[in-house]
C-alpha cells in the first residue's frame, strides 16, 4: 500500500537557508529510500497539516520553538516531530514536545538511525490507515452476549467516539428466518473449495451436519450485505437447539475472507479482532486460555473456529460442548505471535508478543489447540502470565495474531 506522507520544515532564521537544504537532502532522501516511499514535501506551509495519511513535522534546527507555537493552535491529533540531531534539532523538540505535554496534547520525537526512523514511519503510516479503514465500520451483534460474558460489554460511545464503529443490534431470530430461505447452491468459490476439503476429510457421521453449516454461512453474507456490516459476533450457542447446528465453520470462512467474525457474542473480542485485522490484514484466532503452567509460563489456548487462512492444515470434528455441528480442528504455524484484547470501554488493554510452541489436540477441550509461551515469560517465570491471566485478565477470550507486531498495536493504542 502507497501511504502518503506530508513533511514541514521548521527552520530558525538565524541559520543559513542553502546550508540546512543541503543538508536536509542527504537526511530525507536516505529516510525515503529507506522507508520505500517519497515524501510530499511542503516545507514551512502548513496551510494544509493533516491531509496526508501521516504528517511530520521536520524540526530541522534549534531555535524553532516560538515557530512552533505560532502554529499549533491549527493543530489537531498527535503531533509526530522528525529530528536529524544536527544544529540543535534535538533540543528544540524537546522543548516543542514538553510544551505539547503542557497543553494536554500527545506527540512524539522520531529521533534514531536512518533504519529505526524508516521503521517507525511505516508503523504510523500503518497506524494512520488503521484508523482510516475504522471509521465508518459497522459491527452486527447477532443476539445478546452469551450469559456467561458478565464482564464484557461495551461503551458504545466510546467505541463510536475513538475508533469510529457503529455497534448494529440485530436478534438470532432474523438469522434463524434467513437460514430457512437459502439454498446451498448459492455458495460461492471459496466456500465451494471448504466443502470439496469436507468430502475428503470429514468423517461420515459429520456429513449430515454439512448443509447448515454452509446454509449459515451464507445467511450471515447476506445479513451483512443488508445491513453493510464490516464484521459481527454471534450468540452461537442459540443455533444449537434452533437450527440443530453451530457457526463454526462460517465463521472460519468469513474470518479467512477478511470480515472480522467473532463467536459468544463477545464484542470486546470483536473489537479486538477488527483492530487487528485493520492493522495486520488478519482477522485473528479468538480462543480462550484453557491452562497456564506458572512455572514455564506456557498457555493453552483453545476454541472450535478458526480462521481458515491461519492454518496450514485443517480438518473437522463436532462441537466440543455440544458434540454436534461441525468445528474446525487446524494445526497454526509454529513461531512469533501476539495476543491481543481490549476492554469494551477501551480503557484497558493486553499485548504481548509470545512464541506458538506447538498444536495439539485433547479431546476434553475445544478443537483447535495451541500451545504459547509469551516472551520473556520463561525468564520472569510468574511475572508476565501469571500476574496478567490470573490476576487481572481483561475477559476470557483472546484474540492471537501471526506475527510478531506489538509495536504495531501499541501505536495504535497510543494514537487513541
């Protein structure tokens, strides 16, 4: 993705113009080659600050802050300052930055190599475009939070009023009565591709379930469609008795296909998994801890979906607690991860990054099954699982993302 990136200059008069150009040249163009992008350079105009994906101000020499605060009052959001360390650059963000501290407003000195400066310009570029493609976003609630989620529901307008999502009410009812009118042939190319995986690898004794499972699947698309919802969570449990059946493997699809699908009806997960997938381009495997060794630091986690491109290799079983329907049992690549959760008032907030250590499969919990270690826990052995999961964990559910990107959250969060 191209990002567009505004960069103004701040220059103390009392510095020769030709020299501070020639010198900034070398700095930016090592940054933009580095980065993989080109600045659109609009030096001391500021008529337009804030029409770019991300805007630095490049604070190029010392002297600059009574330049600064002539401008600020235009100023909205996180002011990001670049800074070089040449002629007194340093100094003077400083200054400019605790003055920002003073007036209630966040910002951030970019200051380092050549590489860290790159990297953390494309974090923020991601970041901006994040929040971009959350705003605007619906999320369907299909049915009430499931009974046992007591300590999992949002503010609705601190969702709406930080990240720009709307939280759409709809009943079970309306899926139940949508099921009924579809027929499977309506199932797309992808879908069509799970099924063909079904025949070869489902037992016989699933293949009844095969039907709803897709007809759900494909009642879910057009409740989306109706409602243009960008993801949901679903009260699943209610499907057991009306439709004889579960949304694990609908869910699985709509995950793969890029729609954040969440299950229990839990929106804090939803949430987290919709932040997610804006920041990583995926959705996310939603499970909860099933045990956690204090002593190695090592977590279970455990859940019946999963997304379907997470995996490299799937098959089926039942649902765990009900022993029927159809869920996904698949083995998640080995290597860095990070868990991830928000509060449903967004005030509280969990990321770590860990190592997935290896699949297994128990037959006493839901069906697909990892096993973490987050970072640095086997060093601080009670300190980082222990002290987070069982002394003030946000929620059951986790969200676990591929990839090692916490600094990719973080910024997030702080951009809040």
């Amino acid at each position: 993705m191209t990002y567009r990136v505004g960069l103004y200059t701040l220059t103390s008069p009392l510095h020769d113009e030709a020299a501070v150009n020639a010198a900034s040249a070398v700095f930016v163009s090592e940054i933009e080659k580095a980065a993989g992008l080109s600045f659109d350079f609009r030096g001391s105009d500021f008529s337009d600050y804030g029409s770019h994906d991300l805007d630095l101000i490049y604070v190029r020499t010392g002297g600059t802050e009574g330049l600064f605060k002539e401008i600020f009052p235009e100023m909205d959001g996180p002011v990001r300052i670049l800074t070089s360390g040449k002629s007194n650059s340093l100094a003077a963000s400083m200054e400019i930055l605790s003055y920002l501290n003073m007036q209630g407003r966040s910002g951030e000195i970019i200051h380092g190599s050549v590489d860290y400066i790159a990297d953390r310009i494309g974090v923020l570029c991601k970041v901006a475009a994040a929040k971009a493609r959350l705003s605007g976003s619906r999320l369907g609630i299909i049915g009430e939070p499931s009974d046992w989620l007591i300590s999992s529901a949002p503010d609705r307008g601190k969702v709406k009023d930080k990240l720009g999502i709307t939280l759409v009410d709809l009943p079970v009812q309306e899926l139940v009565e949508e099921f009924a009118k579809v027929d499977a042939d309506m199932l797309g190319e992808g879908g069509r591709s799970v099924m063909d995986a079904f025949d070869r690898k489902a037992p016989a004794a699933l293949r009844k379930y095969a039907d709803g499972a897709v007809r759900i699947y494909i009642a879910l698309k057009r409740i989306i469609d109706r409602y243009s919802l960008t993801g949901l969570t679903l009260r699943c449990f209610d499907l057991l008795d009306s439709l004889g059946n579960t949304g694990c493997l609908a869910l699985a699809m709509l995950n793969a296909e890029g729609i954040p699908a969440g299950c229990e009806g839990d929106v804090p997960a939803l949430l987290s998994m919709t932040i997610g997938n804006a920041l990583t381009g995926c959705c996310g495997f939603q499970a909860n801890p099933s045990r956690i060794d204090p002593e190695t630091g090592e977590i279970l986690f455990a859940h019946c979906t999963v997304p379907l491109n997470m995996v490299q290799k799937y098959g089926f079983k039942t649902h765990f607690e009900s022993g029927i329907g159809i869920a996904i049992c698949g083995d998640l690549p080995v290597g860095g991860v990070t868990v991830f959760k928000v509060s449903g008032d967004l005030s509280r907030s969990f990321c770590s990054e860990a190592e997935l250590l290896r699949n297994q499969s128990e037959k006493d919990l839901c069906r697909t099954q990892i096993v973490i270690r987050l970072d640095g826990a086997a060093a601080s052995r009670t300190d980082i699982s222990s002290e987070y999961f069982l002394k003030t964990p946000i929620g059951n559910h986790h969200i676990v993302f591929p990839g090692r990107c916490k600094s990719l959250f973080d910024a997030f969060l702080a951009a809040l």
